[in-house]
C-alpha cells in the first residue's frame, strides 16, 4: 500500500522500550487495592471480613474476564486479585504495560461503577487507586506455586485477623493489647485460643474468607425469555429459550494441593 507520511517528530516513538513478555510463559497480572486499610475504615468495612467487598471485588475480576482476552484463571482475598493469561497469548503483542494498565483501569472503573450494587445507599467516598505489576512464570510449577503462595497467604492473613478481632471485638482487648497477645504465636496457638476463649473452631469459618476466591470459566445455563415476531406482526410472542455460555465462575477451593489441577486439566492445557 502507500506509504503514510510520517512527520519529522515521529522519531520520538523509539524511546519507547520493549515490554514484551517472554514467549510461551505465564503471564500474571496482579493488582492490589492503594491504601485499603484506610479505604476499608472509612467505608465501615466489617472486621475481619467484609463480604460485600470480597463479592464487589469478584464482580470487578469477572468484568475484566469477560471484557479482556486470554484470561484462564483469576484468584483473588482481601483487596488483591490475580490473572493468569493463556500461555500462548498473543493479546498486544504480549506487551506488559497493555496487560497491566487494561487489567487495572477494567478493575478499577468496574470498582466504581458497581459499587451501589454491593454497598446499596452507603456512598463511595472518594475514588480508590488499585496497583499492578506482571510476572513471568517459565513453567507450570512456578505458575502453581505463584497461586498457592497467594492463598497461604491468605489463609495465614484470615487467622491471624479473625483472633485478632475476636480478642478486640469479643474480649475488649485493645488493638495494641490484641497485637502484643498474639506476639509470637504459631498457627496451633492461634487455633488453640480461638477454640478454648472464643468456641470457634477455624475450620468452620466461611470457605470464601478462608481460601479465597478462584474464578474458571465454566458453562452456565442461560434462560431468558424471547420475543419472537414475524415481520407482519406488530406484537410477537414471548418464548423461553434456553443458552449455554461461558462465563467466569467463583470457586472457593484449595489450589495448593494436586487435586485442584487435576479436577481442571484445561487451564494448563
Ligand atoms: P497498600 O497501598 O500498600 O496496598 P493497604 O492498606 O491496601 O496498603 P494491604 O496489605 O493491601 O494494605 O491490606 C489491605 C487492607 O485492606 C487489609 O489489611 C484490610 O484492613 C483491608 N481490607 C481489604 N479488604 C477487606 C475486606 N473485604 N474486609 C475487611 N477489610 C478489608
Ligand atoms: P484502541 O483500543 O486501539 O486505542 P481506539 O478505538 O480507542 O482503539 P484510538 O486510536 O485510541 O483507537 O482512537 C480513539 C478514537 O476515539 C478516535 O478515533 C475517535 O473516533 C474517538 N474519540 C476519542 N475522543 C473523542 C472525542 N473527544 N470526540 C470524538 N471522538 C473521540
Ligand atoms: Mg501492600
Ligand atoms: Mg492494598
Ligand atoms: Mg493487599
Ligand atoms: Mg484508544
């Protein structure tokens, strides 16, 4: 075809660096929510879980699912989630500020445009900032330990915050008297204490505040009503029809262990 003409400025575009991410490996974007220990407080999040806030944030990632190419598989806790693009991708180039600034900027619009969804008539106080970075994993095991880091560290994080705030919110220690209580105790000293002084045992917390939130594409059943008109007719008929479609689905499962991987053998394909 005929060659554009350029202008005598358009040398500046090569300053722009290579961001392409390496071929064939997994890339993961992670985004994480910009100053959400404040965020959390002046929006009366409940401690140490606020669940409309873990549901918005999942609503957010299966927004960026749905409107976004090549995401396999999503993870998220508290205010952070993950996702994981398709080995072979080729969306942009792989260029990793693409991936990133478009997951994020989908997250972050979606935050707010969702909000009254999941919050009702409490207002959105002022617009929240979320971060990102993207990783590189070479192979399946450092794409299945990245995971399972995540959801020890949520598990580690949700035990530590429920006998925290157990001991504020039930015992009316002090956040200061709390924090020096649970001072170098391990995970059996915390279960321990919960057990004996509150009768929980952890185990039986909700799955979601414990494990996390796993997205995977799954086929769901679509009924929608119809309207079916011949050309001719001024008002159609109302029909049911059924439609299956793919759509991001939450799960609450442990990905640390083999079972999760080979119960879905497709997102390493
Ligand atoms: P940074 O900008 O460095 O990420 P941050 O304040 O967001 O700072 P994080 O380590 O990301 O620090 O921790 C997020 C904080 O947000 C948690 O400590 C918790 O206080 C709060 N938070 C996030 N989600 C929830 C939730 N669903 N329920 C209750 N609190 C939450
Ligand atoms: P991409 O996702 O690749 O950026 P794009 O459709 O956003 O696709 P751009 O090259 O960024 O492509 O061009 C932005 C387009 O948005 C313009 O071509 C124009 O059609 C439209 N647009 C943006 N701002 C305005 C505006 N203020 N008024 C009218 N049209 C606008
Ligand atoms: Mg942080
Ligand atoms: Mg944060
Ligand atoms: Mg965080
Ligand atoms: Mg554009």
């Amino acid at each position: 075809g005929a060659t554009m003409a350029k202008s005598k400025f358009e040398y500046v575009r090569n300053f722009e660096a290579d961001d392409t991410c390496l071929a064939h490996c997994w890339v993961v974007v992670r985004l994480d929510g910009r100053n959400f220990h404040r965020f959390a407080e002046k929006h009366n999040f409940a401690k140490p879980n606020d669940s409309r806030a873990l549901h918005l944030m999942t609503k957010c990632a299966q927004t960026v699912m749905q409107e976004l190419e090549d995401i396999v598989i999503a993870y998220g806790q508290s205010d952070e989630y993950s996702f994981v693009f398709k080995r072979k991708s080729n969306w942009f180039k792989r260029r990793a500020s693409k991936f990133m600034t478009l997951v994020v900027s989908q997250f972050a619009s979606s935050y707010v445009f969702y909000w009254r969804n999941y919050f009702g008539d409490q207002p959105l106080l002022y617009p929240p900032g979320f971060d990102g970075r993207v990783v590189v994993y070479p192979t399946n095991q450092t794409l299945k330990d990245y995971l399972s880091w995540r959801q020890a560290d949520c598990h580690i994080n949700n035990l530590y915050n429920t006998v925290f705030w157990a001991l504020v919110q039930q015992s009316g220690l002090t956040p200061v008297q709390a924090q020096r209580r649970l001072q170098g105790t391990v995970t059996a000293d915390k279960n321990e204490i919960l057990f004996s002084e509150f009768n929980i045992n952890y185990n039986n917390e909700p799955v979601m505040y414990r494990k996390g939130t796993v997205l995977l594409w799954q086929k769901v059943d679509e009924v929608m009503t119809k309207e079916v008109k011949l050309p001719a007719e001024v008002e159609g008929e109302q029909k049911v029809v059924t439609r299956t479609r793919m759509k991001p689905a939450p799960l609450h499962c442990d990905v640390i262990g083999d079972a999760f991987w080979k119960e879905h053998p497709e997102i390493l394909d």
